[in-house]
C-alpha cells in the first residue's frame, strides 16, 4: 500500500479574470484577510498530512517562492525593535512542517501542462493536487483532503472533492455524472466528468472542487493528452479517458464552504468570509455596509 507524501499546487495560470491585479503578482499571492491565499492553502495541505509541496510558478510573475523562505533582513528588524509576536510569526512562515520545492511552468499551457511540469518530482509515486483559486474554510482542514488521503492509503483508488452548486451555474464548473448517490462511506462512485456543461445537459449539480488525490496511472493520461482549440492541456481531458478506461473513480462530497478567488467576486465574498473570523472585524464592516 503506497502513502501519500506529495501535493501539487499548480499557481501558474494567467489569472486574466483578476487583470490588472495580477499583471505582475500570481493571483494565490493576493491577500485573503491579510495573508496571502497560497498560506491558506499550504497549511491545508500541511493539515491533511503532506510532507511535500510541489509549488508550479510562472517564470514572468512575483511568486510564493520567496514567501515561505526566511526572511533575515526583516527578521533583524523585527528583533530590534523587539516585536516577538511579528517575529514569531514569520518564523513560522518560512519553518512549516513540510518541504516546499518550487518549478516554473515556462508557459501557461494549462492545468494539465502544470501537473506535467512537476513529473520528474513525482517519480512513482501517487500525488495530490490543490487548485489553489478554490478556498475552503480552514475550519474544515481535518474533513475533505485530509479524508481523500486517508481513502486513498486505505484502498489505493484516485479521488476527487465534489461540491454543488446551483443548476443554472454548471456552465461555470466541471460537473461529475455519479452512479451512487446513497454510498456508504460517503465516497460516491464517478462515471462521467464533463467539462463546463450547459444546464440542460449537465448530469447533475456537482462540481470538481480543486482537491484531488491521484494514483501514478493518471500521468500516463495527461502525457497522452493533446493540446485542446487554445493549445492548453487539460486534466478535464485525461480524467475522460481515466474512466473510458473504466478505471475507478472515487468522489468525496465536500464539508465547509468554498469560495473562488479566481474571479474579483469570489474573491471580495472570500475576504470577507475569511475576515468575519475576527469578530471585531465583522462588527466594524456589517455597521460600514448599513
Ligand atoms: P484557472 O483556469 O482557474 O486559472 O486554472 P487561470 O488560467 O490563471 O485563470 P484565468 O481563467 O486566466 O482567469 C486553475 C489553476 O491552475 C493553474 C492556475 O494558476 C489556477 O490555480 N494553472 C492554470 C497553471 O498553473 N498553469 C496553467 O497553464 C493554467
């Protein structure tokens, strides 16, 4: 039985739906409640038990790179002017409990492109992947990932989170076809993964959530992936073939909320979520809004 030990956080994209805040920073380094998103998401894949993050970057945009490596100058600082509570935590920033090792994708050729940028990292091993745009609360670190690796170092079989949304939205999402609505240990059984379906021929409300957990055999699909109308390689393609393959499919329904903070109204609904935890903060914008 493998383990799992690594996780793909492909933060390579264009992120054109967020232009101009994005023209020269990676979307994951926007701040969420004054952090930038790609903490959130590290510390969930640290939470579910991740040893190693694989971090894809674009070579032309301010990365999460240099974010999680020590910073002495301001640490220096920080010490001088004896501000303990700062200084601790941007030690805890770059002394996470996991290995973060950075690749550059030398050009955005899509999420498929993305995971494949990271290969020779991943040997044979089985990986997960994190989309890093889609925000789940952390109060639910524990449930979703964490329980898909759990799954997967039980049984060995590939999954992916699921989360419903509205049927007049299918279009926005990759919507899953399922065969066992009322599944035992809530890991529903996936036939069909369609990519942006109109509502009328979606097969159902559920959309892939960002969160995967991949047995080595997918990379095998991706490298046989051709590059779609607008040369990108898309996961949505490999994981068709996955299944035309009839090879097992598992999907996990997502606990908490989830926000995308890949588009500016996601990402304002984000920040405010994420900011409401400081109930003073709350207070003081809810009496701002009135
Ligand atoms: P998205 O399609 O949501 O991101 O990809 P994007 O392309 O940056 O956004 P728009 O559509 O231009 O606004 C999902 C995830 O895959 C990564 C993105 O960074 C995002 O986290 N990605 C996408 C890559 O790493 N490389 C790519 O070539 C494409």
């Amino acid at each position: 039985m493998k383990k799992l030990k690594k996780v793909i956080i492909p933060a390579a994209g264009l992120g054109t739906r967020m232009l101009p805040a994005t023209k020269v920073i990676q979307k994951e380094m926007l701040p969420l409640a004054g952090k930038p998103i790609i903490h959130y998401i590290v510390n969930e894949a640290i939470k579910a038990g991740f040893t190693e993050i694989i971090l894809v970057t674009n070579e032309n945009k301010i990365s999460s790179e240099s974010y999680f490596e020590t910073s002495f100058e301001l640490e220096t600082a920080l010490s001088k002017i004896s501000n303990k509570t700062l200084l601790k935590e941007m030690r805890e920033i770059s002394n996470l409990k996991a290995k973060i090792i950075n690749v550059k994708q030398n050009k955005p050729k899509g999420l498929g492109h993305a995971i494949l940028t990271a290969e020779s990292l991943i040997l044979d091993e089985p990986f997960a992947v994190i989309l890093p745009d889609m925000i789940i609360d952390s109060n639910y670190n524990l449930k979703n990932l964490a329980l898909m690796k759990k799954n997967f170092e039980k049984t060995q079989v590939s999954s992916i989170l699921l989360g419903k949304c509205k049927k007049s939205e299918t279009q926005n999402y990759g919507i899953v076809k399922v065969k066992n609505k009322n599944s035992k240990n809530n890991f529903l059984e996936i036939n069909d993964v369609i990519e942006k379906p109109n509502p009328k021929k979606a097969p159902s409300n559920l959309f892939v959530a960002g969160r995967y957990v991949f047995s080595n055999e997918i990379l095998r699909y991706l490298n046989k992936e051709k590059p779609d109308l607008s040369g990108e390689i898309q996961l949505t393609g490999a994981l068709y073939n996955f299944l035309k393959d009839s090879k097992t499919l598992k999907g996990l329904l997502l606990e908490g909320d989830i926000h995308d903070c890949g588009n500016k109204l996601g990402y304002l609904i984000a920040n405010l979520a994420f900011s409401f935890k400081d109930k003073k903060i709350k207070r003081e914008v809810l009496k701002f809004i009135k």
